[in-house]
C-alpha cells in the first residue's frame, strides 16, 4: 500500500506517512491511523480531525 499525505485544513501542516514526524515521536512509516488519536498539529494544535488526505 502506497503511503498517503494529509494536510492540516486550519494551518496547511503536512504529515507524510513515508517521512513521520520524528520531533513529535511518530517514526517514519506510521501509517495516519496509527496516529495517535490525541495527537495534535505541531504547528497550530488542531486535532487529527482536522487533517484531509491529499495527493501531492
């Protein structure tokens, strides 16, 4: 399965599946749904919920 991209819809922050989040703990190759679900935007705070799917 190919690794998917989602935006934040209140700052544009990207979280790539292929790349993770690091500084956040979230290591390179966790899938959106393995997020955990009181993860929040590094950026601006928003919640998982307000994150889209994209294609870039």
């Amino acid at each position: 399965m190919e690794f998917q991209t989602w935006m934040c819809l209140i700052c544009g922050s990207i979280y790539d599946e292929e790349q993770g989040l690091p500084e956040d703990g979230i290591a390179p190759g966790t899938r959106w749904s393995d997020v955990p679900i009181n993860w929040t935007c590094s950026d601006c705070g928003a919640r998982k919920d307000d994150f889209e799917m994209i294609a870039i």
